[in-house]
C-alpha cells in the first residue's frame, strides 16, 4: 500500500482522532446524514476555561482535518501536496456488511494552489489511475470505477432546485429517509436502494444537464487521459456523492462481493473547501477506501496466501546458544530488506524444516556452531532441494538470485 503511494510521490500525515464539530459541519455540511444523525459528539468539559463548551467529534471522515491542517500549517507554500492518512473513523450508522461504528479508512487527498496545478484534470486522472494500480497489485479481480461530474456550486444549486420541483409531487410516494432528503439534500435522493423508489428516482434530472462548458470541458478531458493510460470507467449519471464539498468529478470504485453497498472506496474534487474552511483558494482531489470493505474484497479475488508476502529465508538455530547467533544474522540479513523468519534453538531440525515448510520460505539457512566457526552456512532450497555452504558475506546475494 505505502509502496504505491511513494511510487506517486504521496507523504504520510497524521491529524487528531477528535477535531471541532464545527470543522465537519462547516466542511461536511449540517444536511448531510454524517452530521446531523451519524457523528460521536461531546461538550468539552475540561479544567481549561478556554476549553468548556467546546464541541468536539470524533472524526467521521478524514478529508476536513487534512483540509484544516493544510490551512493552519501554510502548506499551500510549498505548492501542489499529494498527502495520505491511515487510521479509524467513527460513525453512529447502521452497521452493515463491512460497514462497522468504528472502521478504518485509507484516505489521500492532492490539495495546493491553482498555480501548481492542483485544479487540473490530469490531477483527477492521476488519482484515478494510481487507484487502478493499487487495485490490481492488490490482486483484486472484477473491480469498476464509476465516474461522474457533479460541477461547479452554480450547477449543482439550478440541480437542487430543479430536483426540487421533480421532487415535490412524488415525495409522499417514497421512503422516510428520501422524503428527508428531498427537502434538505436532493441529492442524496440519488443514494437509495429502496426498490420501490426507483421509478420515480428513474425520471428524476441528471446533473449532466446543468453542467456549465468548463465543467464539461474538465469532465472530457479526465476521461480523455484515463482511456490514454488504459484505465477502463463507466459514466454513471446517478453518481453524486453525498457530502457538501464534492464538486466536478465524483467516482467509486465498486466491487461485487460487497453486495447491495458495494462500493470499495470512494471520492471526487472539492475545489472550494478550503475556502469553505477560512482558508485560502485550494482546488483538491481525494479519496477513502474503506479498509474493512477493502480486504472482503480481496478474500474474494485472491487467497490470503498470494498477497501475503513469505519468507525469503527462515533461519534455523541448531544446538544450544545459537539462538544469538542467529538473531544477529537474521538482523544483517533483514537489513537488505529480505523477509526473514526465525526459529528456535530448543527445535530439532526436523522440525526447523517444518516450520519453514509451513511458512512458505524460499530457503532455510541453518546456524549451528560448526556454521559459525566456519563463518559459512548451510543454505537449502526448499524447492529443489539443493543445498550448498554460503560465505557469510555471499548470503544476501545468494538468497536474491
């Protein structure tokens, strides 16, 4: 995981597991579902003064914090910021399949000025290809990357309006949450699965109708350069994405073993959510995958034996005080970045083999006191059964070819 985010030049940030319930209402929105039934909220009631009354929210999502973050730190001075968040969220919703009150989320966002390029389509592409690579080098199979455009706030305002005139006669007709929604977030309208509801969201308006020419202009090219690198998408009109500061393009990746909520990970452009937050203009472009939803998906595609990365070389202490010993060559070899597992010196060798058998090793590399006199080792190939003495020095060579 940390390898494709390197690869594409993306560094590690931490933000605080609780954050001001104001940065998501302002950030997130106050209509939208997290913020007004989903977040673990508190009043601040600490010895400080200055702290009483707060309102603190465990974090409900991630993309806010590294926004507020981005301001308060100046980031923006250092041009364009390709950054990445691992750690839990907390949501008070219906647990489902892979949806859980406290889950883990991968989150990346690239976030800087116009002028470094922040607001470009090749960003949206970037994004969504680095996503289709880490998919696949994950070995999950049969995956679908959704995309859509939501526009500018001016599109999006004449559709709301526009979903409310479509929705005004028919909402008595559908669910509770739909006849909420239809009042206080339209779009929201288009996350449904109710089945009964959906002829009437079938006749509803499409936003692709009210985007502007720039907006359109922005969409075309990102699908220009995703089928110029061979990322394959579907354009899915129903695609809104629920929270406030989505603008542009919005995409999910989805996977068929997830059933009805299918969706791996999800997220698009938020161009005026810096500002939205009292900062200053920062066009963005995000993600999150949600982990728990991320590995039912490759348990699906792949057996947990063809991702798992195995032992290059398990090392065998053979006989009393060896244990040391082959610590200390474990740590030499393991300094090359080879994968080492280590055994014990109470095993009979026997059982070493097992062991290492078990653990899919390529080699065993055994450690015994004529071994270490002689400063050359007894490496076996697991595979083929060849078993030759290895200088000390020639090891990590010889476990690499």
């Amino acid at each position: 995981m940390r390898d494709v985010f390197r690869a594409y030049n993306f560094q590690e940030i931490r933000t605080p597991i609780f954050e001001s319930t104001e940065l998501f209402a302002r950030g997130v929105g106050e209509d939208t579902d997290i913020v007004s039934k989903e977040m673990y909220t508190w009043e601040d009631r600490g010895r400080a003064e200055s702290d009483r009354g707060q309102s603190l929210t465990l974090r409900p999502e991630a993309t806010a914090g590294i926004v507020r973050a981005y301001i308060e730190h100046k980031l923006g001075d250092r041009g364009l910021n390709k950054l990445y968040c691992i750690g839990p969220m907390f949501r008070r919703e219906r647990p489902q399949k892979g949806r859980y009150r406290q889950f883990y989320q991968i989150d990346a966002e690239i976030i800087g000025p116009a002028s470094a390029g922040s607001e470009s389509p090749a960003r949206d592409a970037e994004v969504l290809e680095m996503l289709a690579t880490l998919l696949d080098r994950l070995g999950i199979v049969g995956w679908n990357l959704e995309l859509n455009s939501v526009g500018c706030p001016a599109d999006r305002a004449k559709f709301n309006e526009a979903l409310r005139q479509a929705l005004e006669p028919v909402r008595d007709k559908m669910c509770a949450d739909c006849q909420r929604r239809a009042v206080t977030n339209p779009l929201r309208v288009f996350d449904c699965k109710v089945p009964e509801d959906q002829p009437i969201i079938a006749t509803l308006p499409r936003i692709g109708q009210f985007l502007d020419e720039s907006c359109k202009k922005h969409f075309e090219e990102v699908q220009q350069i995703l089928k110029a690198v061979g990322v394959p998408f579907v354009l899915n009109d129903r695609l809104v994405r629920g929270l406030d500061y989505y603008t542009r393009t919005a995409f999910e990746f989805t996977h068929g073993a997830l059933g009805a909520q299918n969706a791996i990970l999800g997220g698009g452009r938020y161009d005026g959510l810096s500002e939205a937050l009292g900062g200053p203009a920062a066009p963005g472009i995000g993600f999150a995958i949600g982990e728990d939803r991320l590995v039912m998906s490759l348990a699906e595609s792949t057996p947990a034996e063809s991702v798992m990365k195995k032992p290059d070389v398990y090392v065998a202490p053979l006989g009393a005080g060896m244990n040391a010993e082959a610590a200390r060559l474990a740590r030499e070899l393991r300094r090359h970045g080879l994968v080492v597992d280590l055994g014990d010196e109470s095993f009979r060798l026997k059982k070493s083999f097992e062991m290492a058998t078990r653990a899919g090793a390529k080699y065993i590399l055994i450690v015994g006191e004529n071994e270490v006199t002689a400063d050359a080792f007894s490496l076996k190939n697991l595979a083929t059964g060849e078993q030759v003495s290895v200088r000390r020095r020639e090891l990590v060579r010889r476990i690499q070819e």
